[in-house]
C-alpha cells in the first residue's frame, strides 16, 4: 500500500504544481497583470507569422519599429504561432506550464533511471518546481528563456540516455528559442564533454553540441542580426553588457581589455556602489542549493554566461531576484544537487541534504517571491481581483477594428496585441485608435490625455470606468 503511494507521488506533486501556476499564470493575465513586454510583443509576433507577415517589433518605449527577429531571434515564435488560432491571448502562458510540468516529468524520469528512491525524487521534483527563478519567471508573463530553461533537463535526459533523435529535437527547439540560450548551451555542454570524458560517445556528443551551439551563437548575433538590424547592434549585445559594442569581435575584445571594469561590474552599479540586488540574488542562488555546487565546480562553469549576462548588464531589473532573469539557474541547481548526492561518500545523507536544500529554498521563495507579489501570491484575496472592470474592457475591445493600428496600456496590451501594429501608450505615432487606462497613467501623461480629448483630430468612442477609447477622425 506504502508503495503504490509513493509511486503516485510523483503525480501528485505534478498536478498541485499545476494548479498552482495556473493560478499564478492565467490569472495574472486575466487581471491584467500581464504586459507589452513581453507577453504583448508576442502575441503580436505570433499573429504576423500566422497571417505570413514579416513580422515587425512595435512595442518598444520608443515605438521604433524593427524587425521581429532582429530584436529577438526567437524562430520558435514562427513556429509556435498557428496555436494562437487555438488559444489566443493565453496560448503562451498555456505553453509555458506545460513545458515546466513535462520537464519536471522528466526529471522523475531521470532520477528512477538513476534508482532514486520514491521520496527522494519527489523531494528533488519540489525544489526544482518552488525554486525562486521558476516561481518569480511564471509570475511576469512569457519570455523564451523560460521554455529553454525548462527544456534543459528533457535534453540532458535524452543525452544521458543516448536517445539522440529526441536529444537533437531538443536541442535545436532550445536553440530556436532565443539568440543567447546557444552561449548558455555551450557552457552546458562543455561542462558535460567534462563530466563524461570517460565515456566517449557520450563526450563526442557533447562536444559536437557544444561545436554546434557557438558556431550558432556567433553567426546569428555576429552575422544574423546585424544584418536584419540594417546593421545595427543587437541581440545579448545591445544594452546588455558595460562598454559601449559595434560587433561580436568588439564586445570580446571589450571584455578581456577591460578585466578591472568587467570583475567590478559584478556586483557593483554603474555609480561604483555595491548593489544590493546583486548580492541578494547570490544569496538566493545559495538558500536554493546553488552552495552546493562549490563542491563540484563543473555546475558553477555551466550557469557562468547566467551570472555574467545577469550581472553585468545596464538594466538594473536584470540583477533582482524577480522577474524572468534567475530561471536558468533552476536545471542546473538540480543537476548540480543530484550530482553531489550520488557520491558515494553522501549517498546514504541523500535524503538529509535534500530536505534540508528544499527547505531552505521554499522558506526564502515563499518569504521574499511568493508573499510579497501579489502577481504569485496566491493566497490573498487581491491576486484575484482585477485592475480594471472585464466585461468593460470586453465591451470597448469589440468597438475596435481587429487590424487597424493601435496605442495602448501596457497592461492591456496582450488582450489586444493579435495585430500588425501595436504601439505602448504613451507612443501613437500612426495608430488610429489611443485605448488607456486612466487609473495607470504617469503624472506627465494627464496632460497628453487632455490634450487628445481636446484636439479635433480625435474623437471619443468608449468610456467605461478608468477605460478611454479614442479614434483618430480622419
């Protein structure tokens, strides 16, 4: 009976996680809590691919219009978006979740390969799945970093099971996700070819992927989008490194000349003081399990490019603990965990140490990441209120013609954005309908508000609530 239990535990632990990003996920959406960037930008990505439009990036705080994959080299929107047909707005989201729980999945796969123990694996599948960097990148919206991240584990357990077909399958859908994932995909896979160098097939394998994976990343942020770009800079290397780049070979030749800079910029802002979010991130990658990778190096070598991408960019939302920028910590935390615990030395402390890591993390992920947002926090009752009125948006989004251009809220952005062009409030430039949520709005923009209402060029359509529709008079 004790064993027919343990073997559903899995299960169970797959479903309650389940429920829980959906409550996390799609109400955030249907609460407006999602954004232009980056869940509007996609969807509006994936109707231009579906309808065979070259697709053009609209929502940037600028309004410059550029090429989709330009911005983002991220050619799994192309295929991804005939589903948008199926689910519309939330089809992102919808994927988003799945992948996570197929990958947690595999995981328990993995470690029942490995004749892991039934609460063993279970332990392992809860840390990976509460981990602060999953929990806080389902939080805010969709992002392609997200789904590679979450694709590393199936790929790692199809490369140690020699199932290449599947691996390569894998791989190249991570590839596809993102410009800078095939960086990360050559740290991985170098610190694979290292692990497994006595076993030659699977180091030859490693070693082709990780062949593969800078040839990629050197032709497509080198080369690739440049040239989409009208050669102007792009990808990982526009602002998101210190020092100003004009190519591939002048961001490397940057990095080396300047070592002083480069170690500095690791936990210090751009005034030279210590910034205390870079340090707060560290300290979460710790509390998760991530100390333990000091005992086994290989796994610190494999989340390097996260930490330098992280730490040395000119965002500053790039160094906290929120947001989508700690997800890739999570796979490889759990390869590193499983590694340690099957020494021989620690197996019989396996259980201990991953009770004790799992611990740790959910007490500080459910401190600092869950209880503080009410993007994941569940448990209060204002997670399920909405910002804004839903029939009253449903009512002013039915008065506005499905492909002409439009100006809107951020936060309304992804209901609407199944269009060619679609600009964030406050850019309108040539849209010819403005749609604002009044209760949102930057001190400086009432003015610009005002100023619409008041200019014979526009004209009002809807008012609901704090909701403002506005359509240019031609």
């Amino acid at each position: 009976m004790e064993s027919a239990w343990k073997n559903r535990l899995p299960v169970g632990i797959l479903l309650f996680f389940s429920v829980f990003y959906i409550l996390i996920s799609l109400v955030n959406h249907f609460c407006f809590r999602t954004y232009g960037l980056d869940l509007g930008m996609f969807n509006q990505a994936m109707y231009q691919f579906s309808h065979f439009e070259n697709a053009q990036f609209t929502q940037g705080v600028k309004g410059d219009v550029i090429p989709y994959l330009g911005d983002h080299f991220s050619v799994l929107t192309v295929l991804l978006s005939p589903l948008q047909f199926l689910g519309g707005s939330i089809t992102l989201l919808i994927l988003q979740i799945v992948v996570l729980i197929w990958s947690a999945w595999m995981l328990n796969l993995l470690l029942l390969r490995r004749d892991w123990a039934a609460t063993d694996r279970a332990l392992i599948m809860v840390l990976y799945l509460s981990m602060w960097g999953v929990v806080a990148a389902m939080s805010y919206d969709f992002h392609m970093n997200v789904i590679a991240a979450f694709l590393l584990i199936p790929c790692i357990y199809f490369f140690l099971e020699k199932k290449l077909k599947a691996m390569w399958l894998v791989f190249l859908l991570m590839l596809l996700t993102k410009e800078n994932t095939a960086l990360w995909l050559f740290f991985v896979f170098t610190g694979l070819a290292w692990i497994h160098r006595s076993d030659r097939g699977l180091r030859k394998t490693a070693l082709l992927l990780t062949i593969f994976s800078i040839v990629y990343f050197m032709v497509v942020v080198g080369i690739v989008m440049p040239w989409l770009n009208a050669g102007k800079i792009a990808g990982p290397l526009k602002d998101h490194f210190l020092g100003g780049h004009e190519s591939l070979l002048d961001f490397i030749y940057y990095q080396v000349s300047h070592p002083v800079e480069f170690i500095d910029g690791l936990l210090r802002n751009s005034e030279g003081k210590i910034a205390s979010t870079k340090l707060t991130s560290i300290q979460f990658f710790c509390f998760a399990g991530g100390l333990l990778l000091f005992f086994r190096p290989v796994y610190l070598w494999m989340v390097l490019p996260i930490f330098l991408q992280k730490f040395l960019s000119n965002n500053s939302m790039m160094w906290d603990i929120k947001y989508q920028y700690s997800v890739e910590f999570a796979p490889i935390i759990i390869l590193g965990v499983i590694a340690l615990t099957e020494l021989r030395s620690l197996k019989r402390y396996r259980l201990i140490i991953v009770s004790m890591v799992m611990v740790s993390s959910i007490y500080w992920t459910m401190r600092e990441v869950v209880l503080r947002d009410v993007r994941s926090n569940v448990f209060a009752a204002e997670h399920y209120q909405p910002s804004i009125n839903r029939e009253a948006f449903r009512e002013i989004e039915a008065s506005i013609d499905d492909k002409a251009t439009l100006s809107v809220s951020s936060h309304l952005s992804p209901h609407v954005s199944e269009r060619s062009v679609v600009y964030v409030w406050p850019v309108v430039k040539d849209a010819r309908y403005v749609l604002i949520d009044r209760n949102r709005l930057e001190p400086n923009e009432h003015s610009v508000v005002q100023d619409i209402l008041q200019n014979s060029e526009w004209k009002v359509l809807k008012e609901r609530g704090s909701l403002l529709l506005v359509e240019r008079a031609y």
